[in-house]
C-alpha cells in the first residue's frame, strides 16, 4: 500500500456530515440502511442526516430484525443520526421486490433532496443505497448512469468515472457504459490522463500520500507493438508519459489488461480502458465488500456495489459490509477534503489540488513493476 498521510498536520476543523438514502424502497436499500444506523459507531465518525419518512423507516427497522436504530428529529451529532421527514412517502405506490416507476421515481426524489444540501453547502457526502437501473428508468431517467445523472442535476462538467472497489484496490475507467464497438475512438491521450489524474486525486482523499497506479492497454498483449492495435503507442503510453514526468503521479503502464490484476499487490489503483475490463476482475475480487463511488463529483457519492437483490428483500439476510464500507469511505473522503480545504496555503485560500508536480516528484515510486503479457 502507499502511504498514509501524516496526520500530525491539524485534523479536520469540523465532523464531516453525510446524507444517507435508502436506495430502492423495493430492495434490500432499507434494510441495509437501518443496520448502518445501529452501528454507534457510524454517528461518532460523523453527522449523518438520513432522508426518509418515519413510515418508510419503521418499516427498514423491521426488515433489519428490528434492529435499535440510533435516529431521530434533533440535530445530527455523536450519539444519533437526524432524520429528514419531509411526509412524502404517500406520494409513491412502491411494491417489495417488484421494479415500477414510482420505486424509482422515489429514489430519485431524495437524491434531489440530497444534491439540494449539497447546493447549499450543508452536507460533505453522500451515500445511498442500492437502486435499480429499469425502475429509475421508467420513472424518466434519460442518462446513461446515475454518475451522468448526478453530475447533470450539479450542473458539473468535470472529468467523472465510476470507481470500484474492493479491499485496498480501487479502479476507474477511461470509458464507461458504452459499447464496445465505440470504446477505441474514445481512448485518447487526453481522456486517459483525466482518467488517470482522476483516481489519483480520489485516492489521495481516500488517505494514500503519494497512489500507486497501473494502467491497462486496450488491445490483447498490450497491443504487441502496433500488431494488434496502436492505441498503446498513440494514446496510453504517452499519457502514462504526461502523468508522470509533468503531473507527477506514480503511473505505469500500460500493461496487459489480463495479467495486471495478477501484479495487484504493487498497485493502489487501476485505470481500466472500458467497464467490464476492470469489473469482471474486481467482482471476483471481493463482490460482498465493494464499493462503488461516483467519481469526480463536487463531493464523494457513494453506494455498495451490489445491486437491489428483490430475492432477499424483507428477509434480514442481506449483508451489512459493502454499505458499511460506503460510509466509511465516504466519510474518509469528506474528512480528507475538509483538511485540505483547511490547508490550503495556510489561510484556506490558493491551489486545492493535493499535490503540486515538484512535491509530487520526490514521491515517485523507485520500483518498476514487470507484467508480462500472457497467451
């Protein structure tokens, strides 16, 4: 792993706060959600503020074997989370373990509500639970993800990929939901360097001083020289070149797409150039504890990675772990932007990048990795 952080610079000037929602009111979201705030530990780490009618709570708390949630109207703080009633359920006619338009239309109701604190600065993260891509669908989203979704409702035009993770390795992707016939046109020097200085920043919030990043080819065997494809030679390399020598991130690469997850342990990060490329590798890597993040956002968004599983929902079988490692990366994160929004030149003015590329430079990892291509 690289580095953590010194923490002996000041901590962070306030608690971070942390909207939750319950995901798809059909699935397993509230359940999960009812578990994360009986934990006491979760409200020590940070103010939470949970978007979600009584009712619908009440009803989580049973499906979590009911579980002593720590929750109510006061103010959010170290011993409960505060709850954010605003008597809407009534407006959606949901159905356990069924796909509709109003389960999805709700769940995009408290995202609103959720980016509405964030537009007015009241909120540092947000972690939702799992939602269902053909119920949000129906209820009108047009956009090819929720990441699309998000940064549309922020009106943000950033660099944004979806991040996997799972244990200490996370992934992002130049491409994402795409298809594979369009994926080559989009790999270029410039989308693999913001692909690249991507993780690397959202690795640095996450606690590491100075990622270790691979970087995939696109072609098999890593492009065999121009055999198989140039987009080695023309787009990845060069901007692994940039990333390092100008940006002063610790990336190498490219490497073949199918050994690289072998030489996982020397990274701290993977660009992957299309989605099933890194996705395949991480589910088989640790499926029960991943993670999603919405990349790039103005604030860290973040849900577990599995899906709304109707076949368990109202049962208490589903696993706490994926969405207890969504908070607390989320929370990771906010606290690491608050300090560094704190530090910025010491009066919280100035450059809020993480590093600047002399400083970065020193950090530059002094072992060449060798992942071989394979048949």
């Amino acid at each position: 792993m690289g580095s953590v952080i010194d923490l002996d610079s000041p901590l962070p000037t306030r608690r971070p706060r942390i909207a939750v929602t319950l995901g798809d009111p059909s699935g397993v979201g509230p359940e999960l959600i009812a578990k994360l705030l009986s934990n006491p530990e979760n409200p020590k780490r940070a103010d939470i503020f949970l978007l979600a009618d009584q009712c619908e709570l009440e009803s989580a708390v049973q499906d979590a074997g009911n579980v002593k949630v720590l929750v109510s109207t006061a103010p959010a703080g170290p011993n409960a989370a505060q709850l954010l009633d605003d008597n809407s359920s009534g407006d959606y006619k949901t159905e356990r373990a069924k796909e509709s338009r109003d389960s999805g239309a709700r769940c995009m109701h408290q995202l609103r509500r959720a980016l509405k604190l964030v537009e007015q600065g009241k909120i540092d993260a947000i972690v939702f639970g799992p939602l269902n891509k053909s119920s949000l669908k129906m209820a009108g989203m047009k956009e090819e993800d929720e990441l699309r979704w998000f940064a549309k409702q922020l009106n943000y035009a950033g660099t944004t990929s979806e991040i996997n993770i799972a244990g200490p390795l996370w992934t992002g992707r130049v491409t994402s939901h795409i298809g594979i016939e369009d994926v080559a046109a989009r790999i270029t020097t410039e989308s693999t360097v913001e692909a690249i200085q991507l993780l690397n920043r959202l690795r640095w919030e996450s606690g590491l001083a100075a990622p270790r990043l691979g970087v995939c080819a696109l072609n098999p065997h890593n492009g065999e020289n121009g055999a198989f494809g140039r987009q080695e030679i023309e787009a990845i390399r060069p901007a692994v070149k940039i990333a390092r020598e100008e940006l002063g991130i610790d990336a190498q690469g490219p490497f073949p797409c199918d050994t690289i997850f072998l030489k996982r342990e020397h990274f701290d990060g993977i660009v992957t150039m299309y989605h099933d490329q890194g996705q395949i590798a991480m589910k088989l890597l640790g499926f029960d504890g991943g993670v999603t993040i919405q990349g790039g956002l103005p604030i860290p968004v973040a849900t577990p990675a599995h899906g709304t599983a109707f076949d368990i929902a109202g049962k208490n079988l589903a696993a706490i772990t994926s969405t207890q490692n969504a908070f607390s990366i989320a929370t990771t994160m906010a606290e690491r932007i608050i300090l560094r929004d704190s530090l910025k030149d010491g009066t919280g003015a100035g450059e809020a990048a993480p590093f600047s590329p002399v400083k970065a430079k020193s950090l530059l990892t002094s072992t060449v990795v060798d992942i071989p291509s394979c048949c």
